[in-house]
C-alpha cells in the first residue's frame, strides 16, 4: 500500500465515523466512534467472506451506502485486512505501532488490555488526531506483486543460507575433505559433488578418472585448484567420521543437497520473473541505471520505494522511511545521536547492500566512504552514510523520472566544490 496526503480522498471536517480496527489472523475487533466519541459501534467478525460482509452491513447502517466518510485506523498497512479495508471504501489510516502502544496506555494507564480496548483506543485517537495522517490508497498492481516477489526471493535466499549452515556442520562431522575441497558452497557444483560422492569411502573408491571427469562435466576446473583437490580426494577417507556417524550424516548431506537444488531452481525462477516486470515497470530507467543496484537490487529499491510521488515530500523522509537518517534525541542542553530502528527493513537492507556495490563503480562514492572511515566511523556506519546521500539522490531522480548520469553528477561535484570528489 502507498500513502498520499489524507486531503486528497477524504475531507476530514465531513467525516461521520471513526473507526479502531483490532487485526488477527483469523477474526477481527472495531470499533466506531462518532465525532464526539460516543461508541457507536463495537463488533468482533471472522475472518470470512461472510465476516466482512456482516463488518461491511454495520457500517453502511450506520454511515449510509457511501462509505468514504469513514475512516479506519489500524496497525498496519499491508496484508490481506487492509486491502479489504480500502476495498470497502473507507478511508484508511496506517499507525505506526509505537504510537498505537502509547494511545492504548492512555486509554488504560493500569496495564489492562484486550482487542475492544485497542480497538477503541484506535478509534478515538483517529478521531482526534488522525487529521494529521496518512491516507492509504490502493497501490499499483505492478509494483505491488514486483514488492511481494523481492520479498519472497530474499526469504528463499534466507532458507538457503541456513541449509548451507547445516550442510556445512553436517560434512563437519563425517566429511573434513569435502569442506577443505569447496570453499563456496553456493556453488551447485559442490552440491552434486556431494550426490556424486556421498561419503569419503565413495570418493574414494571413485578413483581419479570419475574425479576428473565430474570436475570437467560440472565446470569446476581450474589450472590451480585441480591439483590440490586430487590430492584432497584421494586422502578423503583417511580422516572422517566413524562408520555410525557417516551412515546418518550422509543422509541429511544428500537430502539438503537436493533440498538446495530444488531451491536454486526455484530462485531462478522467480529472478527471470522479476526481470521480466522489473523491465515492463515505468520507472525501470530510474532504478535500472544505479550504479551498483541495476538488474538485481534496482527492483528490490523500487519496490519498496514505489511509484507515487507524493509519498515522500522531501528526501529526508525517504531517508527516515530507509533506515538511514539517524534520530536525535536532545533534552537541555544534552544532545545525543543514535540508530534508526523505526524504518522498512527492506530496504533499509537493500541500501546497505547498494552501498556497499556502489563503491567500486563510483570514485565519488568511495572518496566518500573512506572519509568517514578516517572520520572514526566503523564499516557499517559508513556504508549507512554513503546509503543516506545515495537515498538524497534517488530522490532527486525519482522525482524528476530521471536515469542516473555520473558525468552530471561529477560536474556538479565539481561546481560546489565538495570533497567527495577527492581521493585520500
């Protein structure tokens, strides 16, 4: 979901109710308030088509078959419950979750709580101080399926990682020889290494024509890493895992082997489909020509940044909404800095990610990084610094629907005189 300015789908004087909206998986609390805060509505409904349907009824008996002078505030804004909610017509408004924790300690200062409870709290605090919210409206089909893709491919490339771990410590236990022959195990080589030669007594037994007829089929020789995993195989058995230990261990190493093929193949799949709407996206130039982002961080930066303008009124939100503008906090006359921890961990992430690839295709961008790095700043700090001024300029060309030229950027380097363009 994207938000623009609430002004522009409700008119907030017109407003006849304001509705807390308490989301579960599988029922739903709220609860409505007029505008002088009288309940005038309090249901809890499954999660059905005939839930939402009884939902829908109450509301249109009490507000009249229009609905967009309702407003709705809830904990959230994405999943399934809030695109039913924009679906009904209401106006919806998304709470960031620490403040809807603080509007329930003002309706119940003792502790106390439970679904009607948050539900009205939301409500009442719509109706007081929602003016000066966020409206959500539904979101462009393209960028919203091209999001859930990026988020979904970074959550199977999670599960590989972790089966990698336990591949690892598996061969670990019963297959030394395997770990020392195979540095990468990202490699789809080293996991039908593993389905070719399950254990160290296989491999052994293989003999050095099969060895050096899977290295060949599989593309995996290399002038100086050929001689040292022949001579790594044929000692494989002379230090492994006792026979116990290896009949078992075997078994989970080929079976997550499989389960990383499968995986890999399912990863290619949905990297041709991102591919594919990335390219047809109309914001395809902006993100595609980043230096360090193009074809596979480029879809996961629009995304999440998305395609209304209006989202973001300056860079600096957008730097908030990323994770990489820090939060000062000053009481007196005691000031101090610290991390961001309220953002979108996605592309919080992604920055980091594009940051850190930026670096080698930009002079400006590593002058920039190494300055901070003689500044005193760890890594991560730095590469947050280098995303905050990259997030600046995606801005500028979001706006603008612009591609990114470095020539131009250099040149008004060059004009305001700024150090980024000086190497140490």
């Amino acid at each position: 979901m994207n938000t623009q300015q609430q002004k522009e789908v409700v008119c907030w004087e017109t407003m006849r109710l304001f509705v807390g909206f308490d989301w579960a998986r599988d029922h739903h609390d709220a609860v409505a308030v007029d505008g002088c805060g009288q309940i005038v509505l309090g249901v809890s409904f499954a999660d059905t088509a005939e839930g939402w349907s009884q939902f829908r009824q109450e509301l249109t008996r009490r507000a009249g078959a229009d609905l967009s002078p309702v407003a709705v505030a809830v904990e959230t804004n994405n999943g399934p419950a809030v695109e039913r909610l924009v679906q009904t017509g209401c106006g919806v408004f998304p709470m960031n979750p620490k403040a809807a924790q603080r509007y329930r300690d003002r309706k119940a200062p003792s502790g106390g709580k439970s679904d009607r409870l948050d539900a009205w709290s939301f409500a009442d605090a719509l109706r007081t101080d929602g003016h000066g919210w966020r409206c959500l409206r539904a979101e462009d089909p393209r960028t919203q399926e091209l999001r859930l893709l990026c988020r979904d491919e970074i959550r199977l490339i999670q599960q590989r990682t972790a089966f990698v771990n336990q591949l690892r410590e598996a061969l670990h236990e019963y297959y030394p020889a395997a770990l020392e022959a195979f540095d990468d195990w990202l490699c789809p080589g080293a996991w039908a290494f593993l389905k070719a030669f399950p254990t160290p007594q296989a491999l052994r037994k293989a003999g050095k024509r099969r060895w050096e007829t899977f290295l060949h089929s599989h593309r995996l020789y290399r002038p100086d890493s050929y001689p040292r995993r022949l001579e790594i195989f044929g000692r494989a058995d002379a230090f492994c895992g006792s026979p116990a230990v290896t009949r078992a261990k075997s078994r989970l190493a080929t079976a997550l082997a499989g389960q990383l093929q499968l995986l890999e193949k399912q990863l290619q799949e949905y990297r041709r489909a991102i591919e594919t709407l990335f390219a047809e996206h109309p914001d395809h130039d902006v993100f595609g020509f980043l230096p360090g982002a193009a074809a596979k961080l480029g879809p996961r930066l629009l995304a999440e940044v998305g395609e209304d303008r209006e989202r973001f009124e300056d860079a600096q939100s957008l730097q908030c909404f990323g994770g990489t503008a820090p939060v000062c906090v000053q009481s007196g006359a005691t000031r101090w800095v610290k991390f961001r921890r309220g953002c979108n961990k996605w592309l919080r992430a992604t920055v980091y990610l594009w940051a850190k690839l930026s670096r080698p295709q930009c002079a400006w961008a590593e002058a920039y990084y190494q300055r901070k790095r003689r500044e005193g700043k760890t890594h991560a700090c730095a590469l947050r610094c280098l995303g905050q001024r990259w997030l600046k300029i995606l801005w500028t060309l979001w706006q603008r629907r612009a591609r990114y030229d470095e020539g131009l950027h250099m040149k008004d380097l060059v004009h305001h005189g700024s150090w980024s363009i000086t190497m140490p």
